[in-house]
C-alpha cells in the first residue's frame, strides 16, 4: 500500500469543521444543567428560610428575590470565570468537578464580602443551605453529563481531530491507544514523520499508512489550513526540547492545542496541564496568548494602578524635579529612544540621574563595563550626580515612566524596555521579547538588575512573557517595593 504523503494544496488531509458543533451543543446542555442546579438550590434554601416555596401565587419578599437572582447571577459568572465548562475539561473528572466547587465557593465568598462592606443584612440560612447544596446539584448534573459525554465517544462521535507528530514507533502506538481509549476524545486524523518510516515495523508501518502522512517541515502549516484542533507530539523530536519550544512558537495564537505524550519534565515556556489516560501520558501545553480579555484586564489594571499611584506620589515627583533642578540647573527629565512592544519605537522618560553631557563621556568608561556584553552599565559611574545616585538606589529615577505606561507604550511589568543598539544584536529567540509590552518592573529588576549577566537577563525576559499572569504581577510589584529598600543591583 503506497503512503499518503500531503501535497502541495494539502488536500490529503481531510477538512475539519470550522466549529466543533458537539462542544457548543454540550456546553449548552451543561449550562442549562447549572442554571437549573442554581435555581433549585436557591428555591431550597428559600423554602427552608421562609417556609414557603416561591411561586407566582406565594411569592417571597421583594428584597429577598432580588437577592437570589443577584447570587444566581454571580454564581454564573464565577462558574464562568474559573473555566468550568472549557472544552478539554469536559468528560476529564475530577479537575472539572475541582473548578465548580472553586467557583462556587468565589461566588458565595464575593457575596459575604459585598455584604460586610456594604453592611447589608442578609439571611444566613439561606447561604448555608443554598451552598452545600448547590455544590451536590452541580456535581450531580456535571457527572450525568461526563456519562453522555463517554457514550458519545464510545461510539465515535464528539471526538477531536489530531495530527500525530513525531518518530514512527511513538506515532504508531500513539495512534493505536487513541483508538482504544475513546474517551480520551481524540481522534487521528493524520500523522506526520519525524525520521523515514523504513525504519519502522511492518506492523507500525500499516497502522501508519491507514492515515493521511503529512511531511514534517509542513505540518503547522497543514494543521492550520486544514482545521485541524490538536497537534500531539509523541516521544522526542528531532532538537530535544528547544524543537519543542519552536513548534509551540509557531502554533501561537493558532485555535489548535498542543499535546505531548512522552515523559517530559521540563519543558521551558508554555504551562503544561497534565491529564493521565490509560497508557498515554498526556501532557496539555497551553499556548501563550497575547491579545483577547485577559491583556484587557492587564491594560486596565495598569491605568487604574497608575492613576492611583500618581495621585499618591504627586508631592513627592515634585520634591524630585526641584532637587533635579537646584542641582545643575540641567533638565529633569531624561528622554532616551527605546524598543517596545512589536518593534515600535518610544521615548521612555526618566528622572535625569546623571550629569548634563553624560552621553558624550560614555566612550571614557568602555574600560570599566560591567557583567554584561550588550548592556552598558557601570558600577560608580562617576556621571552619576549626588541626587541621581539616591534616585537609583531606591528606583525613584523610574517613576516618570508611570506616564509611559498611561500611554500605553509600557505596563507597569513586563520584560525590560530595550536600546534600539540592544535590539540590533538579538539573533534569534530573543525577539520574543518585543510581543509583549515592556515594564517598569519585571522579573529582571528583582532578580539581580545590573548584576545580571545578558543571558540571565533575556531568560528572565522570556520566562515572563510566555508565562505571564496577573497574580504573577502583582507578586512582582510587592517583590520591586521589597527591592526599593535592598539596593540588590542598583547602581
């Protein structure tokens, strides 16, 4: 039997639907089984509060209805926010069941703090029959619905279309446990080779050529092209890991998943999620995402931090510039070209640290360079002036930067904002620090700042940006107001 190998216009490989139709079909059926859990649990409590069960005929007090539907409300949206109904969770157990106990237990949570705050007098039998029970109802409904799910898949339906990657033996029997364990809800569709299959078994070699054979170097491409929902690497590639990493760069922002089945434990960039399926140890890699709500949030809570800080610190900005300015006479502000997000150039601003001809000195000081072959820093930097050194032992030379962020060319963390000259010397991966907008703060200014060597600072760079979280800035910022009073690599 000859191999289907993809051709040029890749119709080999079959066309996936542009939508997966049992997922939307299935997330409506669970959310009209959490609405109806909700309801009845709030019905209950209401009962055994009031004695009464609400109807349209016995209706409960006004204030009360209100309330409910208000916890309802809020009951839906952390159910939402905690990704209780995310495709790959459907059918998986108790991660599921895990995120609709944890949204449950925000929601309740949200609730009492409004309460407190607000100082408003809710009846506190009602939460407590109304939480455990609602918890039990929503376990219930999403365990009925994970058997539906099973059966379906049982039967071949509700399964995802996958493109199987990597050396003969791995992809072979990769392909032959996602046809045994249905339930995992994958489905090959395709395999593509990383080595000749003459190097593989007569058995393997048959199980391989009952699917479409995609060559490697055209298999992101293929799988975007053709709709396909999950890329799955099986065992090691070609590069180790490093080939790993740029596969996943190349599928960023793609609607597909990345899966490795293979005993990795250490795979540098994207979060990895584990999922154990009888003899696939499946390894869930979630792609870095740049755009969409959560960067929202992060835009927002940026302004909303700025506007706040800035109505603190106005007096002491102002005791800064006069300082500045009764020292030399010189400008107070510092404005130097830098790099930001996608390559754009900016003016960063600064309080002005250093003598007024600082720059025409610089060539004076190559001999004294320090810990870094791009960046140019130097300890004792004579050009210093007596208010800049203060200014930089505490970071207060970066406040003005608060205004960057306001126009949104900066966020208050991120990976460090680049020289055009520092630019010019990136090779490779390291533009990758330039898709995500560069901070005030980061994971280099508390790590060791000047201190550190080029690598370590690109690392720190790249770390942030392929795992950025909002919890992972906030615990930055209380680790810079920690660093403030260290001076660890200020100078």
């Amino acid at each position: 039997m000859e191999p289907r190998t993809v051709s040029a216009d890749f119709d080999v490989v079959p066309r996936q639907p542009r939508s997966p139709g049992w997922y939307q079909r299935l997330a409506a059926g669970v959310l009209i089984g959490d609405v109806l859990a909700i309801m009845a649990s709030l019905a209950l409590a209401s009962t055994v509060r009031f004695g009464v069960i609400p109807t349209w005929r016995e209706p409960i007090d006004a204030y009360f209805a209100i309330a409910a539907a208000a916890i309802g409300l809020v009951w839906l949206i952390a159910l939402w926010a905690v990704r209780s109904r995310a495709k790959r969770l459907f059918g998986e157990g108790l991660t599921e069941y895990a995120r609709v106990i944890n949204g449950t237990l925000v929601a309740f949570g949200s609730v009492a703090v409004v309460c407190y705050v607000a100082q408003i007098d809710f009846a506190r039998g009602y939460v407590a029959v109304a939480l455990p029970v609602g918890i039990v109802l929503l376990l219930v409904g999403r365990l009925a619905w994970r058997r539906v799910l099973i059966l379906l898949r049982r039967s071949g339906r509700c399964a995802t279309g996958v493109m199987v990657v990597g050396a003969p033996d791995d992809v072979a029997r990769t392909v032959v446990e996602l046809r045994r364990n249905l339930a995992a809800g994958y489905r090959p569709v395709a395999v593509s080779l990383s080595s000749p299959l003459h190097k593989a078994s007569p058995s393997d070699q048959a199980i391989l050529d009952s699917l479409p054979r995609v060559s490697y170097e055209s298999a992101v491409s293929t799988a975007r092209i053709s709709r396909i929902r999950a890329v799955m690497i099986a065992g090691e590639l070609p590069g180790g890991r490093d080939q790993i990493r740029k596969l996943g760069w190349a599928m960023e922002n793609s609607r597909a998943e990345l899966i490795l089945v293979s005993r990795l434990t250490d795979v540098a960039g994207p979060r990895i999620h584990l999922r154990p399926v009888a003899g696939l140890p499946m390894v869930h890699v979630q792609l870095p995402q740049y755009s969409g709500f959560a960067h929202s949030v992060k835009r927002l809570f940026d302004v909303v931090a700025t506007l706040g800080g800035l109505l603190l610190i106005t007096p002491v900005l102002a005791i800064i510039a006069i300082l500045i300015r009764a020292g030399d006479d010189g400008p107070v502000l510092f404005r130097q070209q830098r790099i930001g997000v996608g390559g754009k150039t900016f003016t960063m601003l600064k309080f002005r640290s250093m003598v007024v001809d600082a720059e025409a000195q610089r060539e004076l000081l190559e001999s004294k360079r320090l810990g870094n072959d791009v960046l140019f820093k130097v300890k004792d930097d004579p050009r210093v002036t007596a208010v800049g050194r203060v200014l930089r032992r505490y970071s207060l030379d970066e406040l003005p930067q608060l205004w960057n962020v306001l126009r949104g060319e900066m966020s208050l963390v991120g990976p460090r904002p680049p020289l055009p000259s520092e630019v010019e010397e990136y090779e490779g991966h390291e533009t990758r620090r330039l898709i995500s907008k560069p901070g005030i703060t980061g994971l280099w200014q508390v790590s060791g700042r000047s201190d550190l060597s080029w690598d370590e600072s690109i690392r720190l760079d790249l770390y942030y940006v392929e795992n950025w979280s909002l919890t992972g800035d906030l615990l930055i910022i209380g680790r810079t107001l920690v660093q403030m009073f260290k001076h660890d690599g200020a100078y």
